[in-house]
C-alpha cells in the first residue's frame, strides 16, 4: 500500500501517498498526440505540428496534466480500498514529482459514523389537534373576505375598537409648534389594530365615538425613515368622521358553487374535513420538530462542511422563492441573506443534523418508501388539495428527482411513526 490514512475528526481524512519508480511517460504521450490533434499552432494546419514543436508548446502543461490524473487516479482507487463515503470534493496538496517519484496529499470529508443514544425514555406531550368552532368561521372568513363590503356602523354609541375602520381628519403638531403638510390628511381611513400607523397612535384612537375629536401625544420610533422626526415627540390632532365596518356576505350555495363546490353543505364538509387533516398535520410536525430538537441535542458528531453548504444553498433557495412571493427584488432579498445568515446556516446544520440521525434510525427499522406508500400519499393529497389524483400523480410521477423527494419525505414520516411508538407520547 502505498498510501497512509489519517484522521483529522470525525468526518475528515487524510490521505497521504508517496510513489516510488512512477512512470508517466506514457499519459504524457498521450497527452501530447491529444495536443497535436486538437491545437491550432501558427504555421501549421490543425493537427499537423509536429511533435517536437508541440512538445515545446505543451510539454510542461502535459506533464501536468498526465500528472493530475494520476493523483486524481490513485485517490479514487484508495478511497474505494478504504471504503469511504467521501462528500464533495477532496483538497489535494504538497504535491511533488521527483526523479520519477511522486508524494502528494488528499484531504477529504466523508459521511460522519451517527451512533444515536437511546430514546426510549424521552417523554414530549403531543398538542391539541382538534377543530373548533371559531376555526372553521376564521377558515370560511378567509373565503368570503375578497366578497366583503365596507360599510358604516350607523349605532351612535359605538366606538372605536381594534378590527374596525376609521374615517378621519389628522394633522401633527411637531414640540415647536409646526403644523407641517407631510403630517396632514383628511378623511384619511385606517383599519385600527393594523399597526400601519407609529406606535401609540392607533392604540390612542379606540374608544373614540364618531365626531369626537382627542389629540394623541406619540413619539416616532428611533428607526424611522424619516431622520428628522427619530424619537421626536408629536401631538396629532384626530378628528372622528365614521367607524366603518367589513361585512362579510353570507354564505349561499351560489357563492359556494363560486368556490369550486357543489352547495353549501359540500362546502362545509370537505373544508371541515381538511381543517381536520391541516390541524393534525400541524400537530404532528411540532411534534416532530421536538423530537428532532432532542435528538440532535443528545447526539453530537461532527459534520462535513460541504453537506451544511449544499443545505445552506437549498436553505436560501426555499427563503429566496417565499420572499419574491412577498414581492422582494433581488437586492432586497440579498440584503435579507446577509442579515439573517448566522441564522441560515444554523438551520442548515440542524438539518444536516436531523437528517443524518434519521437515515441511521430509518436503517435500524429497515424502513423504505413503497410504491403502495406513494400511492397512498397521492390519494391523500388529492382529497386534501381537492385536485384530480391522475394531476398529481402525473406531476410527481414524470420526474424522477421530484419523485424522490416525495419517497424520501415518505420515509421520513414512517421513520417518526416508529420513532413516536418507542417513546412515551401524551
């Protein structure tokens, strides 16, 4: 064996090689008649130089090359005789071709050894996955809001309370008196409770009945976009005008049917029934995050950098999609990246974390995802989402990476089932 092995941590070898009598007279050669037949030299038609003048064009960069590949050669063979799970790309250094002899050295890291303590005695307490009431009215609400209309509350006596409208006339008075125009407005209409104005205002409005008038004393937060106003204090002068309300139109079989259902009570039963599948979902990943948290707390081991890098870009993937949908460019979402990326790569290494411990506890319980287990999810979704199964098994169905991504999550699911049934869940 020409090679030696050491370990650096728990996830990163070295390998040194040394190589007495190497001769690379032959790749060099070869190397050189690729030259010549691919190198456009002047004077010479394409593949016509001779070979003395290509070998003093491209000798060094030959040799280099031939060189290369033998390293790159050796290193393979000797991860493959050692039998390492080797991640990314490996560190190549001190390389050295002497008097026919060749040393060099390959740093490289490899999935970590996971030895998961025992879990049989962790105890979690699993949350409430029942539905009530108010959360299928908030759930049908969110169906029948872009049905609302805006309408004034005509009792006298009502005042102003969080989740209703203003209708109102404000002008702010800065400490020296000033009235300026930027501080104005009338009839102006802000939903109390929104948070739209500066803090202390909206919150200094409730309890106002239409026609009175009260002046607000607030001071602009130290963050303010405005430099000059920061931590000033103001009095704003509001006048009442109305108290509107949003009114939320009744539900009718029409406005059901409007919705993609057959009638009211269609619309009821497959809206509670997939309240029922999102709660326990819920449920369920908390659950799983916590066992999660506590896994990772128990078993430390060292992890390649390379796995938390591809996590971190996938990571940033998933946020970057999710911001543009919040309407953030790309300048806005670099600068959210940057601001958040302790965060980011703690997240990643979770990940990298969890899943490691997973796979080995999958292994353990020789668990897999089935084609009977993905048939199963694909009927759950299409109740769940209310598409046509055959859309969705097509969709997952003609790619293959996608596909594995949805059998991967499978097993993962499975892997918590047994993992819940070992441990003592309330």
């Amino acid at each position: 064996m020409s090679y030696s092995v050491e370990s650096i941590n728990g996830c990163t070898k070295k390998l040194v090689f040394n190589f007495e009598g190497v001769d690379l007279s032959t790749q060099i050669e070869d190397a050189l008649k690729e030259k010549q037949k691919n190198s456009n030299l002047k004077g010479f038609r394409k593949g016509k130089a001779p070979m003395n003048f290509v070998k003093q064009v491209y000798g060094a960069q030959a040799e280099n090359d031939a060189l290369y590949r033998f390293v790159s050669q050796e290193f393979y063979k000797a991860v493959q005789e050692e039998k390492l799970q080797a991640v990314g790309y490996p560190a190549f250094g001190n390389t050295k071709f002497e008097n026919d002899n060749v040393s060099f050295e390959a740093t490289v890291e490899i999935f970590p050894e996971v030895d998961v303590k025992d879990y049989s005695s962790y105890e979690f307490t699993k949350g409430d996955d029942s539905v009530s009431d108010a959360d299928f009215e908030e759930m049908k609400n969110r169906y029948l809001a872009p049905k609302a209309e805006m309408v004034e509350v005509t009792d006298e006596n009502k005042t102003l309370e969080n989740g209703l409208f203003a209708v109102f006339n404000f002008e702010g008075e800065k400490p020296d008196g000033t009235k300026p125009e930027n501080m104005k407005a009338e009839e102006f209409l802000l939903e109390i409770g929104s948070g739209q104005f500066i803090p202390g205002f909206e919150e200094g409005m409730v309890g106002l009945k239409k026609g009175e008038k009260k002046t607000i004393e607030v001071t602009f937060p130290s963050e303010y976009h405005e430099p000059d106003l920061r931590d000033m204090g103001v009095k704003f002068h509001v006048e009442l005008l109305e108290i509107k309300e949003r009114k939320v139109p009744e539900l009718t079989d029409e406005l059901a049917k409007e919705f993609g259902f057959e009638s009211v009570e269609d619309f009821n039963t497959k809206n509670k029934a997939r309240l029922v599948d999102q709660k326990k979902r819920e449920v369920s990943s908390q659950l799983n995050e916590q066992i999660l948290k506590k896994l990772v707390e128990d078993n430390p081991f060292d992890v390649p950098q390379a796995l938390i890098d591809q996590q971190k870009t996938a990571v940033r993937e998933d946020l970057g999609a999710n911001l543009r949908q919040q309407g953030f460019d790309e300048s806005m979402t670099q600068q959210y990246f940057e601001k958040w990326e302790e965060d980011i790569i703690q997240k990643a290494e979770f990940q990298v974390r969890s899943g490691l411990i997973l796979d080995k506890i999958s292994k353990k319980y020789e668990i897999e995802a089935t084609e009977e287990d993905f048939n199963k999810k694909i009927d759950e979704m299409a109740t769940q989402s209310g598409m046509e199964r055959d859309q969705i098994s097509g969709y997952y169905s003609s790619n293959e990476n996608i596909k594995n991504n949805i059998m991967y999550a499978i097993r993962e699911e499975k892997t918590f089932d047994k993992l819940i049934s070992e441990m003592k869940v309330k």
